[in-house]
C-alpha cells in the first residue's frame, strides 16, 4: 500500500545562536530544502540577523524594483528623507527567470526630515519615521517594495523554491546568528516576489504556515495606526501587529502571545479571578489583534526568536536545543538534518510562546 504524507501546508524553519556566534547560510538552507514537499516554487525566502556589522548602527533597506524608472523616483525620495551611507546592487546570482531589480540602502533619517518638514508626514522618533516611510514607498511608488528595513538584519525572498533562492540571493555567503526560512505553497493569494515570506518591518521578520482568517478585521485595527497593507497577502498583518504591539505598546512577547492566540471563552470562565479578569481584558483591548485560522509562525526580532502555534495547534511546530542553540520547524527531521545530538526535543503546546533571545553579552556585542 502506497502512504501519503500530510504536509500541512508550508514549511518553516529558523535557529538561533544566543551566544551571538555567527554561522553561514547552508544549514538554513539545508533545513528548509529538506521540506521542499511543502511548496510548490512560487515563493520562498530567508531572514537573517548579524549580516550587516560594520553598518550595525544604520536601517538596511533592502528594496525591490519592478523597472530602473520605480528605482529613480525611489532614490530621489529616499535622498530628500535621509542620510544614504551606502548603497548598491544586492549580490545576486544570474537566473533564467525574469526578476526584479534589488538593492540595499544603509541609511538614518535626516535631521530636518523628522522634525521640520516632511510633506507626507512628521515624527521625532528614528524607528516610527523608517515604518512611516516604508508604508509610503511600498503604498505610493508605483514598482517599488521594501523587502526589510531592520538595523544589521535582512530579508532575501523570490518566487521559487528554497534552494532557488538561496542560490540567486548568495545566502550561503551571509553570516548571522538567526535565521528564519519558509517554504511556500500559496493557497489563496497570488506567488509574486513581494508576497513571498518572511514579511518584515524594523527588525521584524516573519514566516508562517497555515492561513490568517481574521486578516480582514486585523487589516482594518492596523489601519486606524496608520499601517498600510499592500503586500496582497495575509501574513504582512502579523508584522504589522507586532510592530505595533511590542514597539508602540510595549507590551511583552507573552502578553503578545495570548493577544494572537487566545484561550478559548469557555476556558477562561473556568480561570481563577485574575487571569479571567486578564484575558477579559486582553480580549476586550486588543480583539482587533486576534489571529483566526490555523498557523505556526516563527517571528526574529532585534535579538531574538519567537515561536508560536494557533489555539488549538492545527499547524506543526516542533522545537530543539543544543547547547546555546534554538532550533525550530515545521518537522523534527528539518531540525536534527542540520543537528546531531540534540539535547533536547519537544513540540509546544496550543497558543504558548517559545521565547529565546540573546545573552545579555552577545547582545551588546551584536547592537552595541
């Protein structure tokens, strides 16, 4: 008898060194390739954390350009808006396929930009004008699209399998001490080269199996904060929310956490009086926030890697240490591909956080 394997969707995969120690591209290659059953060529991506360390203090945009006219007009602006330190074509192998223009951008905002005058909008702090600005280039420049715009971090995404991209990005030349991965099989939004994951915004990155039901409710919360979502996929919320949460709100990764996925009503009446009273409030605050549909997310921040399940865990996600590193998947054998010996192998519950970051001495290390 023949036996089918259930791929549940899309593949992620992601590590973290937490000791800061920086390790090249091929076993994230490696982890995700050996997924390659669950895409289907029209997307795939990688971020990385560390790459950039001798521009650690600068936003690296990295941007995509549909024409060399969206690339004009786009430098134009970014040269009025900020101070460029470096710029230039990304290291890309040559490919059959057409493709896009790609570059990176080294950048701090303008003195003047921030705080004088700025005809598309106004603000006094670094990150918020890089988010304002990001939402304007990727609303307004017709053919242009800011892939990431994290400090010492980027994204590196296309339409074709893991290995594909990986190849045409360079990947295997990068060092860092996170890295993330996906696998993509579009269900119901389009394979195009914006709409691959990971999604990002700062020093967010995010990748995600499974499907973002409540993306219309949470596009509409997102837009009274002024985020604008254009990527024409659903996970590009979840970036967004988590901008807003942990940056605007300041709000914990495990308060985030029960904010997207939430005990069920029935479970919290059973609570005891303070956490009914919390999740009541949580539930009643950010209910624009709850993430609907099945998902297993893998999130990289600055100095860190978040992993999470929907509520009733309807996506795979399996997690593993060994010795200072965190690995994650969407299947065991992804993980213990790239790694012998694990210390230890578990698969976490319905809706709870794996939360790993950085030591405090690596940190200052990598940040400064």
């Amino acid at each position: 008898m023949e036996l089918s394997k259930d791929i549940s969707g899309c593949g992620v995969a992601g590590f973290i060194n937490t000791d800061g120690s920086l390790i090249s591209g091929i076993d994230i290659v490696d982890s995700i390739t050996l997924m390659k059953d669950r895409g289907n060529g029209l997307g795939a991506g990688f971020a990385a954390y560390g790459i950039y360390p001798d521009f650690k203090d600068f936003y690296a945009l990295h941007i995509m350009y549909d024409n060399e006219q969206a690339r004009k007009i786009t430098e134009e602006y970014l040269d009025r808006k900020l101070h460029i330190e470096q710029h230039g074509g990304m290291p890309t192998r040559p490919i059959k396929k057409k493709r896009p223009i790609f570059f990176v951008y080294f950048v701090k905002p303008r003195e003047q930009s921030t705080k004088v005058e700025s005809e598309e909008f106004r603000t006094d702090e670094e990150d918020e004008f890089i988010v304002k600005l990001v939402m304007y280039i990727n609303e307004k420049i017709d053919g242009a699209f800011v892939v990431s715009s994290g400090k010492n971090m980027g994204v590196f995404k296309g339409v074709g399998f893991p290995d594909e991209i990986a190849n045409f990005f360079r990947v295997d030349e990068y060092k860092a001490f996170c890295w993330t991965a996906h696998n993509r099989f579009p269900t119901n939004t389009p394979g195009w080269w914006g709409g691959a994951h990971p999604f990002s915004l700062l020093g967010w990155s995010v990748v995600h199996n499974g499907e973002i039901s409540s993306y219309g409710a949470n596009k509409r919360y997102l837009e009274m904060y002024e985020y604008k979502c254009t990527q024409k996929t659903d996970t590009e919320v979840i970036a967004y929310l988590l901008d807003l949460l942990a940056r605007r709100h300041n709000l914990p990764f495990e308060l985030i956490a029960k904010i997207f996925s939430p005990p069920l009503w029935s479970e919290i009446k059973k609570m005891d009086d303070e956490k009914r009273n919390l999740y009541t409030t949580l539930r009643m605050i950010y209910g624009g926030a709850l993430l609907n549909g099945p998902f297993s997310i893998i999130v990289g921040f600055r100095g860190g890697m978040l992993g999470l399940n929907d509520r009733i865990k309807l996506r795979p996600l399996v997690a593993a240490r060994k010795g200072n590193t965190i690995f994650m998947a969407s299947e065991e054998s992804a993980i213990r591909y790239v790694a012998k010996n694990l210390d230890e192998v578990w698969m976490p519950e319905a809706g709870e956080p794996i939360i790993v970051k950085l030591n405090e001495e690596a940190y200052k290390k990598v940040y400064g």
